[in-house]
C-alpha cells in the first residue's frame, strides 16, 4: 500500500510539471463562440445536441495529440513544419487562411468580453470595453516570454517561470468559469435522465435542417485552427531541459564537424536500465554514447507524449464540462420550462436577460462573469496564437 501511494504521488508529481499546454489549449473551447452556439442549440433543440459537443471534443483531443505528436518529435511547431515543407506558394495560403481564421475568431472573442462588461457595468459603452480587452491583452502578453535563457536550464529560467505564471492564469480564468456553471447548473432543474439521452445520436440532428446547421455551428465553434498552430508551440516549453542536454554536432573555428556536449551520460555499473543513475564527467568533443543517447531520447520523448496526452485530455473533460453545462443551463430553462418561460436564445444579451428574468439577478450576474472569464481567456490564447 505504501508503494502504491509513493508511485501514485510521485506520478501526480511528474504530471503537475506538464500541466498547463493543455488548458490554454481548453479555453479556445469555451470561448464566446461556444456560449452563442451552445445557449441556441439548447434553448431551440434541448439535450439532444449533447452528442454533437461529445464528438466534437472527441475529434479535438485527436487532433490536439496529433499536435503533441509533431511538437514532441521533430521539435517543429505546427507553422514551423509547414514553412519547412510545403513550398512557398503552399505557405502563402496556409498563411492568409490562418491569419484570417485567427483575426476572425479574436474580433468574437473581444466582442465577448466587451459584451460581458457591458453586462456587468450597463453604462459601459461595448466601444469601451473592446478597448479594455484589447488593452489588458496586449500588458499580458508584453510580459509573456517563451525563449529560454542562454546560460541556464529552460525550465528553471526567468522566462520559463513568467511562462508558468501566464498558464496559471489562464488556468484560473478556467477554472473560474467552470466554478460559475457548477452554480449555474444549481439554480437549473436539470433531469438526469434527458441528459444522457442527449449523448445519444437522434434522428432529428440529421433531418431537420434547422438543427443540423446548429450542429454544424458547434463543431465550427469547438474544432478552430489556432489551436492546432498554438497547442504544437507551447508544448515544446516541456522538451527544452531534456533536448538541452543532447550533444550536437557544429563545426568548430577551423570549419570541422565536431560533436559538442553539454554533459557525458554514462550508466553506473548494474543500473543501465536506469536513466537517474548516472554520473557527469568533463564535456567531450569527439564522440558520444549512441545507444545510451537513443534510449535516453526514446524514454524522454514517450514521457512527454504520456503526459502531454494525459495534460490534453484533462483540460479538455473540463472544457466539455464547461460546454454541456452551458447547453443544460439553456435546455432545462428555456426549452424544458413552462409554456410562458420558453425562449429561443438569440444571442448572449437575451440570454443574460431571460436568466435575470426567469432565475434571478445572481444567475444572471454570474453569467456574465463567467463570461468575461471565457472572453479574456480566450481573446489572450487566439491573440498569442496570431504570433
């Protein structure tokens, strides 16, 4: 029992030190898109467009992985790779499609926290908050740093923690809004039984047009670009100490190819298998250990990808969270309701109005706080993802 305990802690202990690609990858996921599409879908069909959130998250922690998988192997973001491999012309339209993708979900995104503000303060003009937005998100990223000191460890560096800093952040502004639907879901009359049926595959998704382009609206909404081209960028930052440690070849100040190590690798006597227990001796320049350089790549690599997944899908359970509560919230209240509170949400200023009107001014405060959570989070994540 004591093993399992030290091996269960010391496992947590290792996945703390991933966590973080993974939720600033998540809040593209509830960004105010999201909420749009979601409270419509729910408030015109109920539970049933359940199953469309569940295989649209199902095809992003996918096509996510694939991202870790790029990013972890061949050390190449995702427009790195593209640059590296397509020719020009190829890039150029890669280019404009992704900068154009990204302009237009940032533009959502800025007008969600403008909406969230105004709903908070309603003297606020929206013109007002866009430039608060705007203004907040570029002070946060000035301070964001991700290039690695040059005489020290990555992970232990200056910007690396400035870094970790920016992830928590984002991660509490998650966190925040998931913690604001919890309550949500408390003030809602939600029958469990509808609810997993929802995750079922019905007819009606398929036949009535209506609700197919609403389906169709929320896998635009979840499955969005940048987060391939941010998510294969980030998770390098979890690579750097050990490709830090790899010797390289370079050519030396007479022009020959000579092999450069930070440090000598070798297995004390009985513990080959054993990656931890090894000694430093003096740098050398004309050779290297290549079988015990392979396993020690081999096993870093897998570790990254074991954790990445693992980081990946965590923040993206939250996220679908975080998306079904927002489809519940609009069935249970405006779809499953009395005849006299049925709605269809138009958009995310009636949505606020009818909670007010129909659950109270807490619930209606606390949608718009979530929302503005979702709305800075995300408008940070798209705007980084731009870069």
């Amino acid at each position: 029992m004591k093993n399992i305990f030290k091996s269960v802690s010391s496992y947590i202990r290792v996945l703390l030190k991933f966590l973080g690609p993974g939720f600033m990858v998540a809040v593209g996921y509830l960004d105010p898109g999201n909420w749009a599409t979601d409270m419509q879908g729910g408030s015109q069909y109920g539970y049933r467009l359940l199953f469309i959130i569940l295989i649209s998250n199902l095809v992003a922690i996918f096509l996510q992985n694939l991202t870790i998988r790029l990013s972890t192997i061949s050390g190449l973001d995702l427009a790195a790779a593209s640059r590296r491999f397509f020719p020009t012309w190829v890039n150029l339209i890669l280019y404009v499609l992704a900068e154009a993708a990204i302009i237009a979900t940032d533009i959502a995104e800025v007008i969600g926290s403008a909406i969230a503000l105004n709903l908070l303060f309603p003297n606020l003009p929206l013109q007002v908050g866009v430039t608060i937005t705007a203004t907040d998100v570029l002070i946060v990223l000035l301070f964001y740093n991700d290039e690695p000191d040059s005489d020290g460890d990555q992970m232990q560096s200056t910007s690396a923690r400035i870094v970790n800093y920016f992830e928590i952040f984002v991660m509490l502004l998650v966190v925040v809004v998931g913690v604001c639907f919890v309550v949500e879901l408390a003030y809602s009359d939600i029958v469990a039984k509808d609810v997993f049926r929802g995750f079922l595959p019905s007819k009606e998704i398929f036949t009535d047009p209506s609700c197919l382009y609403s389906a169709i609206g929320i896998i635009g909404a979840t499955v969005m670009p940048h987060n391939l081209y941010l998510h294969s960028f980030i998770t390098q930052g979890r690579c750097q100490e050990w490709r830090g440690r790899r010797p390289r070849v370079v050519k030396d100040e007479a022009g020959v190819w000579v092999v450069k190590s930070p440090e000598k690798y070798v297995c004390k006597e009985g513990d080959e298998d054993n990656l931890d227990a090894r000694r430093h001796i003096e740098p050398i320049e004309d050779r290297v250990d290549i079988e015990y350089l392979s396993r020690y790549i081999n096993i870093n690599m897998r570790k990254n990808l074991h954790y990445g997944l693992v980081d990946l899908i965590f923040a993206l359970c939250f996220a679908f969270f975080v998306n079904c509560a927002i489809l519940m919230v609009a069935s249970a209240n405006f779809y499953y309701a009395p005849e006299a509170q049925r709605h269809t949400v138009e958009d995310l200023f009636s949505a606020h109005e009818l909670l007010y009107r129909y659950i109270g001014p807490p619930a209606a405060v606390i949608f718009a706080l979530a929302l503005l959570c979702a709305g800075q989070s995300s408008t940070l994540t798209a705007t980084l993802a731009g870069q």
